[in-house]
C-alpha cells in the first residue's frame, strides 16, 4: 500500500513540474490599445477585437462595419462614392435659419448645410471680420443626387461628378465667394487660405494636387474635417487622400495644438472591433470611408 501512495506522489510531482514548465500564452484577444498598434495583428487577415478588460482607466467601444462610411473624414472622390449613413445627418435650409446667416451673404434661398459646419464656419468669419475682411459668400452647400445630377449634366466630368461621387453629396462641404471678386484674387480668398484650418476647415482642391485629387484647383471649396487635422494637413501640405495615407502608415502620430496633446490611430476594420479607450479623455471616430476607422482622443 505504502508503495503505491510513494509512486502516486512521484507522479502528481512530474506532472506538476511539466504544467510549470509551460509558459502563459498570450492572445491577440487581450492585447492593450499599444499592443494592437505595435503588432501587425491586421497584415495577415487577422481582425481579432480587443476584449473589454475591466480596467478603471478604460473604456471598450464598439465599431461596426458601417462606421466605416460615417464621420468628418470620409474620402469622397471618383473611387469612393457617398454612402447613404454618411450624409450628415443634421443638415439644415440655411435660408429658413436666419439666426446663422450672420457676417455673410447666401447666393439663393435653397442652399444647405450641417448646422454644426455652420456654426463653425460663423465662428471662423467672425474672426475673419476681427481682420477687416467680410465680404464672405456661401454659394453651394449640401446637394441631393437629383441637384449633383443636374449639375453634372451641366457642367461635364471636368468640373462636376456624378451624383453618389460628390464632397457636397455629406454636407460637409461649401462653396465660398466673395462679393467682392474672384475668391483666387479676393482678400476672403486668401484669409481662407491662411486660417481656415484653424477651424477645422480645408481648401480641398489646392492649386498644385490636381493630380493626386482628381479635381482641378477650387479657391472657393472648402471642407470641414475637424481639429486636429485640418492644421495637420496645413502643416504638411496634405490634401485628405494624402492626409489618409498617412495615418494609415503611421498607425498612431500624437501632436499638440495650442498646448494642448491630441492623439490620433487609423485601425483597419474588417469585422465589428471592440477597441479600449481612456474613459478619462473625449474622443471622436470617423470612418475613412475605404477599409477603416480613425479615432482621436482629445485634451
């Protein structure tokens, strides 16, 4: 009896030493938001979503597929059409809101717009008039496809795109004149040009990316991308394509604006992701419109 105890020991202590020897293996299911990052966790097909950890300083959100076609940097040009969830959704008559008609003329009394594109774009020109310039005019807002038809059918595929394929299809964009001349000449103009990424706005078609947009230089067209990145883009003399490039080969670029630190990461999304963030700070994600998501922690 006492022998058969003295192996059963024997064999309880070999199995113990093996079950040591193993070391824990780590999934791509726990990985943390710098452990997503810093592996190549995508290149191979591979989507896995980061579990919710219980952590007090983090938070897990959800991304689905559709988030892909929805927010304020969503890539519209000849290759990526407008997706239904991507036009904004708070687009406005500005006509039938007089209250944020002020500082600039409207060409005609049916032009829209995202009421919060306008009200940054009031608080801009009444920055712009601090300066002495105000002379400011909005002549094409948000268009329907019925408008983006008829308008391309007018003008040809040189200076219009066909409806779905238009940057005023999401109400983001605007067309801004002056009064007073030509906006290449104007003083609007070139305030524009100066500071209007200073409100989260672009010029969109710059004089020398024609080549990399597809569309030729538009002084007057303007899109609202949000801070940070319109005063990276002006920094760096990005258009948007280029801008998403960027991201997409940086993964996660941190900059600072008037002392304060955003942070900013492009995640592919293949299937609905789960991404932990700090629960500490505001952040905002917008699709790319192509085969991602960018999400960016504010102060």
């Amino acid at each position: 009896m006492k022998k058969w105890a003295f192996l059963l020991v024997i064999l309880l202590l070999l199995f113990g030493f093996e079950v040591m020897k193993q070391e824990p293996e780590v999934t791509k299911d726990h990985l943390s938001i710098e452990d997503y990052l810093a592996q190549d966790v995508i290149d191979q097909g591979d989507n896995q979503a980061i579990d919710a950890i219980d952590q007090d300083d983090n938070q897990s959100i959800d991304v689905g597929m559709d988030q892909i076609y929805q927010g304020d940097l969503l890539l519209v040009n000849k290759e990526y059409p407008v997706h239904q969830e991507g036009v904004t959704p708070d687009v406005i008559n500005l006509f039938q809101n007089q209250e944020l008609v002020q500082g600039y003329g409207l060409l005609d009394n049916t032009i829209q717009l995202s009421q919060r594109v306008v009200k940054q774009f009031n608080t801009m020109i009444d920055e712009a008039a601090r300066d002495g310039v105000r002379h400011f005019l909005i002549s094409s807002g948000y268009r329907d496809e019925q408008d983006q038809n008829r308008l391309y059918e007018e003008m040809g595929s040189d200076y219009a795109l066909p409806a779905g394929y238009s940057e005023h299809n999401l109400g983001l964009s605007l067309d801004i004149g002056s009064t007073e001349m030509a906006m290449n000449k104007a003083e609007e103009g070139k305030w524009l040009q100066k500071n209007a990424s200073t409100y989260g706005f672009i010029l969109r078609y710059p004089k020398d990316k024609s080549a990399i947009t597809g569309i030729q230089y538009e002084p007057w067209h303007y899109r609202y991308v949000g801070l940070p990145h319109s005063v990276i883009m002006q920094e760096k003399n990005l258009t948007l394509e280029q801008y998403l490039d960027f991201l997409k080969e940086q993964k996660t670029i941190t900059t600072t604006i008037d002392h304060e630190e955003y942070e900013i990461s492009y995640y592919p999304i293949m299937k609905n992701t789960t991404i932990l963030m700090p629960t500490v700070r505001r952040y905002e994600v917008s699709g790319n419109n192509i085969d991602g998501v960018i999400v960016t922690i504010h102060p």
